[in-house]
C-alpha cells in the first residue's frame, strides 16, 4: 500500500491536470450557486410579502415558508453541484483508490448492504431509513474489505402525528475479515456512561444494560477508558481483544479523531466512524488544491485501507491460513 | 410497629441481594476455571507429541524434555487443587517456551512441516489460554473485591469464603504472538 506522502504527490501531480479543469467548473459553479442563491431568496421574499399582505401573518406560514425555502434550497442546491459531483468522483476519488491499491474497486453511487450494518449489532435501535455512497471494496493481502459513506436514521412519530427523522449514524462503516476465529459477538463501544458520571456509577450503569450482552471488563486502564465492551462470551472476547489490538485499537481511534464503534461478529470486523458528515464530497466553496482539503481526501482513504496493515488482519493464524 | 417491619425488611432484602452477588461471584470464578482447564489440558494434549517429534534431534535438551514430561503427569493426577493447576501451568509454560526456542537452533527441526504444525497449534493454544486467564483473573478480582469491601465482607466471613489466587501475567504474555515472524525467524 502507498503510504500517505507517496498519495499526496500522486494527487499534487498526476492528478494536477484533472485538478486544475474541476477547479475552473468549481469556479464556475460558486459564481452560479451565488447568484440562483440571491434570485431565489428574492423570489422567495416576495411570495412570502404577497401572502402576508392577503393572509396577515401567522406563525404557522412563517414555519412553512421556512421549512419551504430550506428544503426547496437543498433540492436545488444538490442539482446544481450534481454534474460537478459526478466529474470530481470519477477524474480524482477513483483514480485515487486505485493508486492507493490496485486490487480495490469503487462504485461512487452504491453503498454497503444493510445486512452488514444490522447483523454488526453496532447499534441497537431499529433503521427505518438507510442510505449511503462511494462504496470501495476488493481484496488486499487475502483479506477482504469493503466501506462506505453511509447514513442510518430512525423514525418518530411526533404529537401531530408528522414523520421525524433522527440519525442513528453518519460516517463512515467498514467491514474487513478478520484474523481469528470465534463464535460469538463482541461489541466495542465508545465509554460514554463511565467518562460522563465515573467509574463507580457509569460501571454499574454499564452493567445494567439489557440491550446488551455481558459486560467485560478489560485489563487495559487506557482502553478500558475509552471503550466499554459487551461480549456474548467472557473468554472468547478477551481472545479477540488481546492487549496488543486494544493499543492498535486506541492509536487508530486517535488517529481518526471521531468515534469509534467496534463489533466482531461471524468472521469479520466491523468499525462505524462517526464523522457526522458525508465524507468524499467535493469542496465547493474552498479549492480543490488547497492542501487541508486535499489531504480530507487522500487522508480518510489513508486511514480505512491501513487498518488491514494497522490492526494486521492479514497476519492469519495458523489454521485460517 | 410498622416501621420496624419496614427496616427489618430492608436488611433481609440486602443481606439476600449480598448472598447472591457473593454466590453468583464465586460461581463465575468456577465456571471461568472449567474453561482455563479445558485449555490447559488442550496444550498438555499436545506434550507428547511435540516431545516425540522434537527429542530425537535435540540431544543437549533432554532435561526439558523429561521437565515436560513430568509436569504433564502430574498435571493429569485427579483431584489436584486450582493453586497447584496455577503453579503447575506457569511451569509448563517456562519450559514449553524454553523448547521452542532451543528448536530455533535446529534448521534441519524448523523446517520440519510437523514441528511447524505443532508449533502453530501450540501458539494458537496458548493465545486461548491467555485469555481464559486474562478473563479468570478478571473474575477472581471481583471475587476479592467483594470478599474485602465493606459490607459484603461481613456475608463473606459468614460464609467461609477465602481470597483467591490469579494467574500471574508474565511480559511476554502481554504482547501478542506474532506468528509471521515466528516462522519467518
């Protein structure tokens, strides 16, 4: 695999060509976004003003109006940026995962099945709503991998009856075969009970979660701070997590900066990245060649296909050889 | 009257809720140990075996080789207590570890596809005990825990219940095996 420099030089210079035609169709684009955005808000000013001259006001039409302007907004927005998206995914993310390694393929509109995100047990609450992009997946080192942007939500009904949609999860969801055998589950979450009322509360609260399996205690104070784990068996998920994958697993959670939730389940492992934002988008109102945005890119990729080296899922033992 | 119906209560209540974490306690030390040993008698399983194969080439190591020995009879004699299968296993694993080394030694052994199976199963073997004991270790603290603390000490000492040993961890234990370069070596 390219380590992260090599993948910066190859966007800066192999890439340049096509670097340079997006940003003049991303210059193009802002100067559009800008001016469909001010005739839009006038148009819509005015509207609001006629009603109000025939209606009166009432807080009712103004939440209309509001709820109107953004969602009408976003809609013409995402079309606007759609031929630009499309060009951006295929002249620089596609090229991209393939310098990162040759063997990985990318679809920029599909996703990771949901079966893989409700059999990880990750999260618990129901998905009514489930979509995705920029699916990469393929074979490195024998061992598979696949991820995906994906955004789960769930659904309440609220006292008028009217949807409202809540995100269970936004970001990014990988999973890859891993190196052991078991034959429960292991659940890897981050230690929000402990962190928020201490170690004496918070474990007591842990331990009186039903929609879990057994608490397992670690001994490793550093993961154990950061990480709670419940575990279907006590032997079976200290097995998995062996003190030197809790210290991979600690240097990758810092490493991503962002939440991170883990399960071992079946014969993979599963990790959900809670960025809170969907991840290999283009940038439209900052250059694609300034180096933060650049390095968005080329680092997140870095970071997903390194965790077969990271975490060494392609060490197998021996009777998975 | 009634308030004193009510505190009386209250203590019965508390000093089941004490009995029964306590039993429960010691339960999971027990049932965790019936796992320990299972592994353990997994890797004793594979003792002769690797003594059969190894021996014959490895002549400066027949001190080991009959240490090993030895250890594993006396492990398989019933009725031994849990103290003496802890002690007994960390003997076994120094000498186990011993051999492996000496075996580096001997190309014409580390070529050997038996010893090489061996030597994966051993390892793989040892992984699971080290989490049986990581997790028996874990237990026998939230046993001691409970027998020390206050209140539950008071139920313990009723009870008769002792502190319990743990395994000790050894360094080496701490990092995990790394088969590739076990074979690459």
């Amino acid at each position: 695999m390219k380590n992260l420099s090599e993948l910066t030089d190859f966007y800066y210079k192999v890439l340049f060509v096509a670097l340079k035609q997006l940003e003049k169709d991303r210059k193009q684009l802002q100067s559009r976004i800008i001016v469909v955005g001010v005739l839009f808000t006038l148009f819509c000013l005015i509207l609001y003003s006629f009603v109000f001259s025939k209606m009166g006001s009432s807080t009712d039409i103004m939440i209309f109006f509001a709820f109107g302007y953004f969602s009408l907004g976003t809609i013409i927005y995402k079309m606007l940026i759609k031929d630009y998206t499309k060009e951006f995914k295929e002249k620089i993310m596609h090229p991209l995962i393939k310098e990162l390694d040759s063997n990985l393929s990318y679809e920029s509109e599909q996703y990771l099945s949901q079966t893989y995100f409700r059999d990880s047990k990750i999260f618990s609450s129901p998905i009514d709503r489930y979509s995705g992009n920029d699916l990469v997946y393929g074979k490195i080192d024998d061992v598979h991998i696949e991820f995906s942007d994906i955004h789960a939500e769930k659904n309440h009904k609220n006292s008028k009856g009217k949807d409202n949609w809540s995100t269970v999860f936004k970001g990014l969801f990988i999973v890859a075969d891993f190196h052991k055998h078991f034959k429960g589950s292991t659940v890897v979450l981050p230690d929000s009970a402990q962190s928020t009322f201490g170690d004496l509360i918070g474990g007591w609260l842990q331990s009186k979660n039903f929609s879990r399996e057994e608490l397992v205690k670690m001994d490793h104070p550093e993961f154990e701070k950061e990480f709670v784990v419940y575990a279907t068996d006590q032997i079976e998920a200290r097995y998995i997590l062996s003190h030197s994958l809790m210290q991979k697993l600690l240097h990758f959670k810092t490493r991503s900066k962002h939440p991170l939730h883990i399960s071992f389940i079946g014969q993979s492992i599963n990790l959900a990245i809670e960025y809170n934002k969907d991840l290999f988008e283009p940038s439209v109102f900052r250059s694609l060649l300034d180096y933060k945005i650049a390095m968005q890119y080329v680092q997140t990729l870095h970071l997903c296909i390194g965790i077969i080296e990271e975490l060494k899922l392609n060490q197998k033992l021996w009777s998975k050889q | 009257m009634s308030t004193n119906l009510i505190i009386l209560a209250v203590i019965v209540i508390a000093l089941i809720l004490m009995y029964n974490s306590l039993v429960s306690k010691k339960n999971q030390v027990e049932n965790i140990f019936a796992s320990v040993d299972t592994q353990l008698k997994k890797r004793y399983d594979l003792i002769p075996n690797l003594v059969a194969t190894v021996s014959k080439y490895m002549e400066h190591e027949k001190s080991l080789f009959t240490e090993v020995t030895k250890l594993r009879s006396e492990a398989n004699k019933p009725n031994i207590s849990d103290e003496h299968k802890i002690a007994l296993d960390a003997k076994v694993s120094s000498a186990l570890g011993s051999i492996m080394v000496a075996v580096e030694n001997y190309p014409e052994l580390k070529a050997n596809e038996n010893v090489m199976h061996l030597q994966g199963s051993l390892n793989e073997v040892e992984e699971q005990i080290s989490a049986a004991r990581r997790a028996y270790n874990q237990a026998v603290t939230d046993y001691n825990n409970a027998i020390e603390m206050f209140p539950t000490n008071f139920m313990a000492n009723a009870m008769n219940y002792t502190k319990k040993d743990v395994f000790e961890i050894t360094q080496n234990e701490r990092q995990n095996v790394n088969v590739k370069e076990l074979f690459n070596s």
